[in-house]
C-alpha cells in the first residue's frame, strides 16, 4: 500500500494536541520536560476544562511554560507556586488549580511553602519534575541528587558527610494528613507515558472533590546537566534513579 | 487483522533527540543524513514498510511533532 494512501486525515490515530500552540519549546533535545507538558496539555483537552484551569510556572527550565500549554498561567517567584496556587484556588475554587515545578524550585528554596500548602489540605495539583539537578542555572546539585552523582557543584560525586542525603520529598508529603493523592511516576517509554497521564487525570479530578492536595512526581531527565544523551539519559535513570525513587502510588485516599 | 501505520515528523521542530528511535519496536525510524534549519538531523521513516502505527514514537516524542497514520488492510 503506497504512503500517500495512509497519510489522510480519517487514518490519523495519533497528533499533537491543540492545547500545545505552535511555538517551538525551547527545552533541549529528548527532555522530560516536553512529554509531561504534552500529557498535562492531553488531559486538560480530554477533560474539557481548557477555560478552567489555571496552571503556576516555576522558576527554572519550566519558566516558559505558559508559552506552550494554552490555558491560562501565573509565573511565580522560585519555589512559590503553592502560595500563588493557594490563593488562586481560594479565590477560584471552580477553576482547576495546578503548580509545575523541578526539584531545585520545590524541594529547595520552596521546600517550605510545598509542605505547608500540602498540609493544610490546598485543592490543588502540584506536578514534581525530578531530574535530580539544577538544569536551568547548570547543572548543580539538588536536594534530590543521588549520592555519587556528579553535578557542577558535586564534581567528585555527591557525599552524605559534606552535602548529606537525597531527600525524598514524596514520600514526606504523603504522611501529611493535607494530601488525598500522592504518586511517583516517569516519562520515558509509551507505557510510563500513559501511566502518567492517567496519575495527573486523577489529580486534576481530585482538585475538584475538596479531597486535599494531589501530589504527583515524575522521575525526570536532564541529559544536557547528566552530560548524556537523551536516550543514554532514560536508561540512566531507570538504573539509578528508580531503585532509589521508586515509581507507584504511595497515597490514595 | 493486519494493519499498515505511516508517521509524519515536522522536521523543522525535531530536535534529534532518537527518543522515538528508541521506543519503535518495528526499526522503522532513524535520523536523517541532512538537517534541519536549527540544525539536527532529524527523524525520518528509514523503513517504512515495518510501520504498524502503534503510536509509540508519537507518545514519547517530547515536541509532539509526529503524527500517526493506520490503515486496515
Ligand atoms: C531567588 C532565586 N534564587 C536563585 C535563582 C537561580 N535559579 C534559577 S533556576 C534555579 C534552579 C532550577 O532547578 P529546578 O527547579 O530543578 O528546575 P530545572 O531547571 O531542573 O527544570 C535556580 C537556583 C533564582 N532565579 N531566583
Ligand atoms: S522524539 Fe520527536 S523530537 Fe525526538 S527525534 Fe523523534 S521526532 Fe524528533
Ligand atoms: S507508529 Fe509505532 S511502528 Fe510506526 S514508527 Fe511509530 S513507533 Fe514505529
């Protein structure tokens, strides 16, 4: 069968969202950054709720977000998000209210306000892209670095007596009473893909059912701060990230 | 039911990455020899008679600059 009969539009199975607009991201080749907008974009397209969503960019390679997933946006100051989702979602309680921040915004200068928003119960997403680095500045180490790992900063390899351990934030905020839904997901092959949409579709139900807080990781790449490839990147991460930040659901309530 | 799947890449927004490259479980794509406007070389249906439209390039693809096609037949 020749090509130009399979190329027509009542054959097409599969295309980009109209909740992405057409500017190109500006994200490095292969970045988990990109699927996960993609997917956010997808299920607020399959929910309908493009007029009712109101996402929070962070400071960090995400910054640009509201360039790319066409709803509405707030950027907030590093590691704000959940304070800017806090008084938005109060204010708008029929809007669907999430944040979307790296692991440098969260779990560093905004470890404060993501526990506070989480234990007080905010109807509210937060998406967590853990990538274990600061991508955005460099490439310097994280709460969420891995020990061992090289970063700009920890050159010989993270080491607990000098820059003490990896935090796994997830797993903290699923012992606070705030939080309904708390997963940890990934992005690197179809299956992890769709498993990760279905885990923010939750999420962004849940936001709707005064249920608390949603909270949803998703263990991340950023192979231009891990100096690999984007493909060497993902099998990096399922062989050191995952047995250290293991995917599933760890709350569900 | 046999079926027969094509994907259309905007080549002027892949970025290279080989993501899809390595998620085709058919070997159907690979990076063009020449590239594009930024400069990547870009993916390309190099066999294109293995595809069966699976999708699975196109839910990977971090630019979501592939369509999918499948036809029965
Ligand atoms: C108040 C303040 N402190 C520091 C910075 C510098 N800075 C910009 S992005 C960033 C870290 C971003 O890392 P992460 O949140 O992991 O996101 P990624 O870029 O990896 O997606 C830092 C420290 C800043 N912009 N503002
Ligand atoms: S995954 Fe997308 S951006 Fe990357 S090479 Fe394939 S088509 Fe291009
Ligand atoms: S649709 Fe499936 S078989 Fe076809 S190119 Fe994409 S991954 Fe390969």
């Amino acid at each position: 069968m020749d090509i130009k009969d399979i190329i027509k539009p009542e054959n097409k199975v599969y295309g980009k969202t109209p909740l992405l607009t057409d500017a190109v991201m500006h994200y490095c080749p292969g970045c988990t950054h990109g699927v996960v907008h993609k997917i956010i974009a997808e299920v607020i397209e399959e929910m309908g709720i493009q007029d009712k969503t109101i996402g929070i960019s962070p400071v960090g390679c995400a910054v640009l977000a509201y360039n790319y997933i066409d709803i509405d946006w707030e950027q907030s100051a590093h590691g704000r998000a959940p304070a800017l989702a806090t008084a938005t979602k109060r204010l708008n309680p029929e809007k669907y209210v999430f944040t979307y921040q790296g692991d440098g915004d969260l779990a560093s200068i905004g470890c404060g306000e993501v526990m506070h928003a989480c234990n007080r119960g905010e109807n509210i997403v937060i998406i967590f892209i853990n990538n274990a680095i600061y991508g955005m500045t460099g490439g310097q180490m994280a709460p969420t670095t891995l020990l061992g790992q090289v970063t700009a900063t920890t050159p010989y390899g993270r080491r607990a007596d000098l820059n003490g351990y990896p935090m796994k934030i997830t797993e903290i905020v699923a012992q606070l009473e705030g939080t309904c839904y708390v997963t940890r997901q990934s992005a690197q092959n179809p299956a992890a893909v769709r498993k990760a949409k279905k885990a923010i579709r939750k999420a962004f139900e849940n936001s709707m059912m005064n249920k608390g807080t949603s909270f949803v990781e998703i263990v991340s790449t950023c192979n231009s701060g891990w100096k690999l490839t984007p493909v060497k990147a993902n099998k990096w991460m399922e062989e050191n990230m995952f047995p250290f930040y293991q995917l599933g659901d760890i709350k569900d309530r | 039911m046999a079926v027969k799947g094509a994907i259309v890449v905007d080549i002027e927004k892949c970025k290279g990455c080989s993501v899809c490259i390595a998620n085709c479980p058919t070997n159907t794509i690979a990076l063009s020899n020449e590239v594009n406007g930024k400069g990547f070389n870009f993916a390309i249906m190099a066999n294109p008679d293995n595809c069966t439209g699976c999708t699975n390039c196109a839910t990977v693809c971090p630019d979501a600059v592939i369509t999918v096609y499948r036809v029965k037949i």
